[in-house]
C-alpha cells in the first residue's frame, strides 16, 4: 500500500507538488503500528525534502527537518546521522536558505546533544563551520573550530580532523592570514597522507594548496595543483558505466554531492585559467580550452567565457577591451575572491602599462590629453600617476598647477657605493688572513 502511495506522489510531484507533499506526509507521519516499513519511511522523508528544495521553500524544509525528529529516533544512530547531513544539505538548492540553514543546523545540534550523539553533534557542527564560513561569520567558526580541534584530538578521528583543519584554513585565508592559513592546510595534508582520502576531499585539500599558492603569487605551483583538483574530480564526477541505481529521482543524495564536485571542478579550472593570464600566457589559454572532456564540458560556461575575454584583453594590451569584459561579467567575476581579486590587480598593472606606453614619447604633457587617450577620467589617471611616481615606476612630477606630466630623463644609477663595499670587503679578507699567518709564526 505504502509503495502505491510513494509511486503516486512520484508521479504528481511534477504536475502537482501539494498533493505530492500530502501523500508522502501520510506515509512519513503513519501510526507505527502501520505496516509501513523503515526505508519507505526515509524514501517520503527525502523525496518531501527534494520536493521543498526544488519548490524553493526553505520553511517547509525548516518545518520537515524540525518534524522529522520521532522518526529519526526509530533507526539506527548511522543512518538517522546520514539522513540529517543530507536533509541540511538541501537548503543548498535554494536561494538565500543560508540563514535557515544555520538556523535549523544550530537546532539539530541541540537535539544530537539532548539524545547524547557525539558523533552527529560533532558532524553537524564541521558542517556548521562551513555555512559560517560562507556567511562570513569568522569569529564564530573559529571558536567552534577551535573546541571541535581539542575534541576530535582526544578521539583520533583522523579524517574529521582533515575536514577541520582544512576549514581552519579556509577561514584563515578569509581574513587575510596566509601563515595561520598554511599552517592548518600543512596539518590537515598530514592527517590525509595517514588515511585513505576520498576524492572530493582530496580534490578539496589540493584546491586549497593551490588558492594558497596563488594567493602568494606562485601561479606555477597554484596551476599544478588546479590540474590535480581537475584530475581526481573527474573519474568522481563521470564514474564508468557499468553501475546500476535503484534510487528514485527524489531520493538521491549522491546527485548533491555530485552537483558540489561538479562546481567544484569549474572552479578549478577557471583558476587554471586565470593562473595562466596572471602569468601573461594568454596564449595557451586557446590550446587548455581545445583538449580534454572537461575542458569541453566547462567552454561554455559564463567565468570560462568571461575568463577568455579577459585574456583576449591582455593579449591586446586593451585597456578598454578589459573594462568592457569586467562590466559585462561583473556578476561571475565579483563572485569569486580569488579572481576578483587578482583581476584588480591585473588591472592597476594594464592600467599602468597603458600609461607607460602613451607617456614614453613625451617630455611633458598634460594629463587631460593623456586621460583622453585612454578613455578614463581626469581624477583617475592623475592618482594613478602620483602612485607610479611614488613607486619609481615614472621619474617625474605631476605640475598640478598647469595640469601637466613632467618626465625627468631616467638617472643612471652609480656604482661608486657597491664598489667600495666589494673592496672593503676584500680588505677584511686580506687583514683576516695577515692574521692567521701571524698566528703560525
């Protein structure tokens, strides 16, 4: 009766969800003496969840977890803390179901500590890390990361251990402490080469390697780690054929985790990408994009299209070709830190080779003529500038009385100091020497 009832609500959810929602209610809440049993339970439980996910309801998905609660108690303490992870997980799918989210993770840690779950509490809380993280709540994930760390070190568990310091990292990154940063990373590396890593979280370790790397400006390094990411995604995310799936559209929980590496692996490869305009080879760009599945499954994305217009920029050294790329993509490249930051600086720095460029023939020249040439405001080019004065990038001063550039003829750097330093030098030798001859007679 009971699968009649779900190959129903199967087959109304599309059409018509409220009554979808209505049948597998009826089967979830059923009076336990129904003969109703366990797994068709979890099939309403998680086919209500898709349902609300898919219907962008993030209330009724709050109310369903919240409710789900009698029932969870009824199985075993594995799968009531597998069921819970991918129920939170669904809020993922909707827009701006970060805060219920946090609301309703907060909850069922509550719960997990009522009914004495260390193992769900504390896999609720890693979890709950992460959203704090993307909320950009620092303070908090690091005071839960820090009594996670001193809990799970007293238990051993090495592979949750790799999930936290791996978070510790990423938050450190988030607020600018790259030592703090690399430090965790480093522990959470160690951890993983003491255990067997599953690709999602190895792929995970390797990115962070690489944003890390590229964050110090060592995009060589960065991109090889990129390529790592890509390469232990890719038998993960396109398994060989060959394996046969009885689960019902409504019920999988791996097409979420399949969906988060997929994403995952787009972002690994726009980071390839913009670590090769970052190291002005905007020409292997064309020959990434032209080889391998992933490559063709991610061309057509909009960061990748809005990378290669990037590129396409630099290569034609166009200031006005970068801003119209950055102005059209602004919503996929603001998105990202990583590239919204390193485009900004690619950008003071085509910024100034415009400028280098459009100075070099003059001696003096007003800095109206100049701002016309490149098509930016007056305001702009003058500060700018001021800074490549201050840089010694320019040799110079900015005539603000007469709204003039005027360029001083490059000075030709003297090698008196470092002379008499090679020779001072040379004299201690020979004293030093005198010395220990003296001391032999």
């Amino acid at each position: 009766m009971a699968s009649q009832q779900l190959e129903q609500a199967h087959a109304l959810a599309k059409e018509s969800p409220q009554q979808a929602v209505e049948i597998y209610m009826s089967v979830l809440h059923a009076d336990q003496a129904s003969a109703i049993a366990v797994s068709e339970r979890e099939t309403a439980l998680l086919s209500l969840a898709a349902l609300f996910e898919r219907m962008q309801d993030a209330a009724a998905l709050t109310n369903l977890i919240n409710g789900s609660q009698s029932y969870l108690i009824t199985v075993s303490k594995a799968k009531s803390s597998k069921l819970i992870r991918t129920l939170v997980d669904r809020f993922d799918g909707i827009p701006g179901g970060l805060q219920p989210q946090i609301a309703t993770c907060q909850g069922m840690v509550e719960w997990a500590k009522s009914e004495n779950r260390e193992y769900l509490r504390q896999a609720l809380e890693t979890r709950l890390v992460s959203l704090y993280l993307e909320s950009r709540m620092y303070t908090e994930a690091l005071e839960l990361i820090s009594r996670l760390l001193s809990e799970l070190k007293k238990l051993d568990d090495k592979m949750q251990l790799v999930e936290v310091h791996l978070l510790e990292s990423k938050v450190y990154m988030a607020v600018k402490n790259l030592a703090k940063s690399r430090a965790a990373l480093t522990s959470a590396r160690t951890g993983a080469n003491s255990i067997y890593t599953p690709p999602p979280l190895q792929a995970q370790l390797d990115l962070q390697s690489g944003t890390l790397h590229a964050e110090e400006g060592d995009f060589k390094t960065a991109y090889s780690y990129f390529f790592e990411t890509m390469e232990g995604l890719a038998a993960y995310v396109n398994p060989k054929s060959g394996s046969t799936s009885t689960e019902t559209p409504f019920s999988s929980s791996s097409a979420v985790s399949s969906t988060a590496s997929e994403q995952r692996q787009l972002q690994a490869f726009a980071y390839m990408i913009l670590c090769k305009i970052m190291l002005q080879q905007p020409d292997e760009i064309t020959g990434l994009l032209a080889t391998g599945k992933t490559a063709a499954k991610f061309r057509d994305q909009v960061v990748v299209v809005a990378l290669q217009a990037i590129a396409k920029a630099q290569k034609q050294r166009s200031l006005a070709d970068f801003e119209k790329a950055l102005s059209e993509y602004r919503g996929s490249l603001q998105s990202d830190d990583l590239i919204r930051s390193h485009l900004t600086a690619l950008y003071d720095t085509l910024l100034e080779q415009n400028l280098v460029r459009l100075i070099e023939p003059y001696s003096r020249v007003e800095i109206s003529h100049i701002a016309s040439l490149i098509g930016l405001p007056i305001s702009v080019v003058e500060n700018k500038m001021s800074q490549m004065i201050l840089d010694n990038v320019l040799h110079g001063i900015l005539d603000q009385g007469n709204g003039c550039l005027v360029i001083f003829p490059e000075p030709k750097s003297s090698t008196t100091y470092e002379t008499t330093l090679e020779t001072i030098k040379s004299l201690s030798n020979v004293v030093e020497s005198l010395y220990a001859k003296a001391a032999t007679l």
